[in-house]
C-alpha cells in the first residue's frame, strides 16, 4: 500500500500504535472513536509490519528493532475495546500491549472515562456539553480567582502536537488539567451530571473490560501493562510518594490479579517527569511509551514513541474512512 510505505518513510523509526475508542450499537460513538469496519481496513493495511508484543520486547532488548517495526496498543482497559478490536486482531492472528488502569478493577471509580461517557450520551454534540460546561464553571464561586488567567492564556497552543483537538477540546482539557483543582473539577462535573439524572452505577458497568476479558488476552499472550492506578490527567506534577503509590498499586495489582508482573507501561496523557521514571526503574519496567511521535537522543527506554491511531488514519486514507 503507497500510502503506508510514504507513512513509514515519515515516521522512520520504530513505534507503538495507540488506540482508545471505538463504537457500535451498544458503545456510544465519542470523539475519535471508530467502527470495526475501520478498525479491520487499519490493521489490513499495517499488518505487513505489525509484530507481536513479545517480539516486540524481545528485540527492544538487543536493539534490534527496524526502523518499520509497530506494535498495536490500547489504552485504559476499554470494553469497547475488547468486544469491537479484540476479534479483529483474531481474524489476523495478532495480539497486542494493553495499558490498563486498575482503579475499576478494585471496585473504585475512574473518573476520566465515567466523565467522557457522560458527555458523549447526555448531549446531543460535544459542543452542547463544552457550552454546559463553561457555563456552569462561569458560575462557580472559585470562577473569580481563576478567570485573569483563562483571559490570557492561548487555548489554540495547548496539545498542538493533535491536529484534530477543536478550539473547544484544547480549552477544555486546558482547564481541566491546568486551572481546576481535582476537587473543583469533580464537584463541577458532579453537578451537571445531577442536572442530566445520568446514572452512575449504571454506566460503571459499560465502560471497563472485567477480569475475566483481562485474563483472558493475558493467557492468549496479549501483554498486560502498567497505565497508573487511577489515571490521573496530570501524573508528572504528583509528588513522588503520590506518584509511587499510583504505579506501585498499578502493579501489585495487575501481579495479583494475573500471576505476571509487567515490565511494560504507557504515561496517561503523557505526562511524568524524572520522579516518574525512577519509580518505574525501581518497579522493574523496561519499556514505557508516550503518546507522540516526537523523538529526543535524550530520551530513555521509559519514553518510546506511539502515534495515535486518527493521525495514521489521516495519513492512509484521508476522507476515505470519515
């Protein structure tokens, strides 16, 4: 296929695929998410260098990784995921990296996908839910302190490196990752979720894959790896204790839960900073991936690059999968 070898030919290094969202009659459609015909015409036309996960380490161990080599990962432990991807890889006999969270799986809430949920089924676009939102954040008590800096700050810069963020999806997660506190986020989220009557216990069930899909990928030799306890937004801006209890609790977990212990993980968000790398040394990860495509000499074994799987549907079929 032209348009994957000019792809390779841009991106001429060794790299993870990064997948989050994908729809059908039973999962919502959300921003960025596909359908399983996409996903099948996708891996169709990468299978050609798509390796297997234990390969995949195996030659990032000898430093013998090709300059064409990819690798399919997924992100938050998505049920969606599972029931849409997982038969896909089947049909082409491949298997992948699974970053997962494991707040869900200890009988916790994980905010961030309850949130996207949320907004994707109780508005109409997700410009009714961003106007919902301003609006009431507009209306906040604490709206006062933090508005000088909403006033100044260019929303168009932030997250630059995701050509499809609208104005709208920057301002948001500007706000939710840099302005709010976690408190002020939760309770103004808390609050238009009470306006909509949206059901929580309800929806916890939709979202995240259970142990038995876990293990079940797992024993067919998908890789199960670290994505932080309870995703936070912001990892690499915790202390180090926070930070530490975050991946420590990720992975005794995963161990507990699946008799392996990881040596593979994925920064939520993209965020960490040097605390975050040395807790992951201590844990005994090998490999970590972000979520670009930018690449630095200084860059550790804890920062691989991963290209988000809209950006490569731009790159291989333009308007043909729109």
């Amino acid at each position: 296929m032209k348009a994957f070898k000019k792809y390779l030919s841009a991106y001429p290094y060794a790299h993870g695929i990064m997948f989050h969202y994908f729809h059908n009659e039973i999962h919502p459609p959300s921003q960025g998410s596909i359908t399983q015909e996409q996903c099948l015409l996708l891996f169709e036309s990468i299978r050609s260098s798509v390796i297997q996960p234990e390969e995949w380490i195996d030659k990032f161990r000898k430093g013998r990784l090709c300059s064409s080599d990819i690798c399919i990962t997924f992100d938050h432990g998505l049920l969606s995921q599972y029931d849409i991807a997982y038969p896909i890889l089947q049909r082409f006999g491949m298997r992948a990296f699974w970053f997962v969270n494991t707040v869900s799986l200890n009988g916790e809430i994980e905010h961030l996908e309850l949130y996207r949920y949320f907004r994707n089924t109780c508005f109409k676009t997700i410009e009714d839910f961003y106007k919902a939102f301003f609006f009431a954040l507009s209306k906040q008590p604490f709206f006062e302190a933090i508005e000088n800096t909403l006033h100044h700050f260019n929303f168009s810069s932030y997250l630059n490196e995701f050509h499809f963020y609208t104005y709208n999806d920057r301002k948001y997660r500007y706000i939710r990752d840099k302005v709010l506190t976690s408190f002020q986020y939760h309770l103004l989220m808390s609050q238009l979720m009470m306006q909509k009557d949206f059901d929580v216990d309800k929806t916890l069930k939709k979202i995240w894959m259970g142990m038995p899909e876990l293990k079940k990928l797992s024993d067919e030799g998908h890789i199960i790896g670290l994505h932080g306890h309870s995703h936070p937004t912001q990892m690499g801006t915790l202390s180090f204790d926070e930070q530490k209890r975050e991946y420590t609790f990720n992975d005794e977990l995963l161990v507990k839960l699946l008799g392996k212990k990881s040596i593979i993980m994925a920064h939520p968000n993209n965020s960490y900073n040097q605390d975050t790398l040395k807790i992951l040394q201590k844990l005994g990860i090998e490999i970590g991936f972000r979520s670009n495509m930018i690449q630095k000499e200084s860059f550790t074994a804890l920062e691989q690059p991963r290209q988000d799987h809209t950006i490569l549907i731009d790159n291989l079929f333009k308007e043909r999968l729109r």
